[in-house]
C-alpha cells in the first residue's frame, strides 16, 4: 500500500470516524422514531382496524375530527386543564424558588424534599394520590379541621379535573429548580444599586428579579403548554377518564382510539391535529415574547431578530 493511499485513509478515518460512534442511536432513531412518525401521517389518511388492509380514505378523518363531540368535549377539558395547571405551576414554582433561595441551615435538604416529587414515577403518583383523594381520604381529613366538608373528588364531574390539576401541581420541582438557578444568577451588583438609589424589598423584586427571570417564565411555559396539552397518566390510571367524560383529554382519547377500539387511522389524524395546535400556540408564545421577555443583551448587536 503506498504512503498516499494509506494517509487518504486516515484522514477519511480521522473526518468520518464519529459517525460510527453514533450509528447505533442513528439506527435506533431512524427505526424506532424517525419511521414511526412519518408513518403514522400516512396512516392518518386511512382507514385501519388492524383487521384489514389499510384503505385510503383522505381527509375523511380529519373532517370526522371536527364534527366529534366526544374531540371537542377531550378538547375542551384538555384546555381548561392548560389554563389551571400552567399559571398555578409556575406561579408556585417560582414562589418556590424564591424561599429556598435563602441562606438557611439545612437548605440543601429543603431543596432536595421539594424536588423529589418531580422525579417520580407518574404512576406511582397517581396512586398515592387516589388514597388521599378518597372521601374519607387525608385530603378531606385535612379539611375537616377546618369545618369544610370535602367533596368526592375523583368521582364528581365538578371535582375530578381540578382534583387532577392539585395532582399536576405536586410535581413542580422541574420549574423549580430552573427559577432558582435563574435567581441565582441575578447579580448582586443590580441589587446594590436599587439599595443606593433608596429601593427596598419591593423595588428589588419587580424592578430586578422579574425582568431578569422572564426568560426562565418564558421557557418553563412553553414547556408547560406542552406538557398540559400531552397530560395521559394521571387521568388513565386515577379517573379513566370519568366521571361522564369530565377527564378525557386529547392524548387520553387519542389511545382509546388507536389501542382499545383499533381505529389507527382516526387515531393518528388525531394526534397529527394535537401536533398542529401544540405547534401554533408554541408559535403564538414565541411571538408573544417579543414584547415581555427581557434579555441582558441586545438582540441587534448578535445578529438575533
């Protein structure tokens, strides 16, 4: 072999050799994700029981979608789940994070109890909390002394999906623990000034750590948004959905479709609609910032829009 041959080899080498570092995630990914996904918008455009062989249908689902009342009805609880259980998360959260922003002793330990739930598994959650939501529950219990009777909450259509946001709100150390890095990368020269200009505690707080955290609101809302309109776990293993459909969100129905009542087609135009909407109002939040998330530096001067 001569010397040109083999130094042609080991730059090829030395240029391409990471790609064998990653082939068997890119195989993985390919197969197990990548393929699925491309399928399934195939799928949506038909009509497939496992039964048979798939029929091509077109719209037909999609337009189906539309005139379901049983969609609209998952639509609706999956939005009013979103307009509780997101403001309620970060605004707790973020209180969160402020208290175990002090220098206490054993802080590290408060730190670790608030987020352990977050780290949880979601089943495991679920049924733990269908024992303090029982009527004679510790929930109930609790309220009790202080003379209010508590309600049925898992088996009343009023309570079932608030009961289901108290059960999203446990599981906030996620947030948590990005607004408190956040809080803890705010300067302490900022908060100097504010005291040299004469501000307190207040002016520190609004005119300081609220700017300067809307980044971190901003990121954990999205997340948030996504996370409310994907929510499946706690409503299949603690409500199954009831009572009276009160707790069928769109991912909920989504797996009825496909895995109980085998209609694959339906249930895939149901999840690419889930996807477009996911996709307009992160599109909306993203535009939205533009006019209330302050960044340090300015946008013009990167190159940013």
């Amino acid at each position: 072999m001569s010397a040109s041959v083999a130094a042609r080899r080991y730059h090829w080498w030395r240029k391409n050799h990471g790609i064998l570092y990653i082939l068997p995630w890119l195989v993985g990914f390919l197969i197990l994700q990548l393929f699925p996904f491309v399928a399934s918008l195939a799928i949506s455009f038909t009509k497939w029981d496992f039964g048979s062989a798939p029929s091509y249908i077109g719209l037909d689902n999609y337009r189906q979608l539309a005139a379901d009342p049983v969609v609209l009805q998952s639509v609706v609880n999956t939005i009013y789940y979103t307009v509780l259980s997101v403001p309620g998360g970060l605004v707790l959260a973020f209180l969160l994070a402020v208290l175990l922003n002090q220098e206490v002793r054993g802080i590290a330990i408060y730190r670790t109890a608030f987020y352990l739930p977050s780290v949880t598994a979601g089943v495991a959650t679920s049924v733990i909390w269908i024992w303090l939501l029982q009527p004679d529950g510790l929930v109930n219990k609790g309220l009790g002394l202080f003379g209010v009777h508590g309600p049925s909450w898992l088996a009343s259509t009023t309570w079932s999906l608030p009961a289901l946001v108290i059960v999203s709100l446990w599981s906030v150390g996620g947030p948590m623990i990005l607004f408190l890095a956040g809080l803890q990368g705010i300067p302490q020269s900022l908060f100097d000034a504010v005291s040299i200009d004469g501000g307190g505690n207040l002016s520190k707080f609004f005119h300081v750590t609220i700017p300067l955290m809307t980044p971190y609101v901003f990121l954990t809302s999205v997340l948030g948004i996504i996370g409310s309109f994907q929510v499946f776990t706690s409503a299949l293993v603690m409500t199954q959905g009831g009572p009276a459909g009160s707790t069928t969100f769109i991912v909920l129905l989504m797996y009825w479709e496909g895995w109980q009542w085998w209609r694959m087609g339906y249930a895939s135009a149901l999840a690419w609609a889930l996807l477009v909407v996911i996709l307009i109002f992160t599109a909306l939040q993203f535009r939205l910032a533009r006019s209330w998330v302050y960044y340090e530096y300015d946008r013009s001067e990167t190159g940013g829009g």
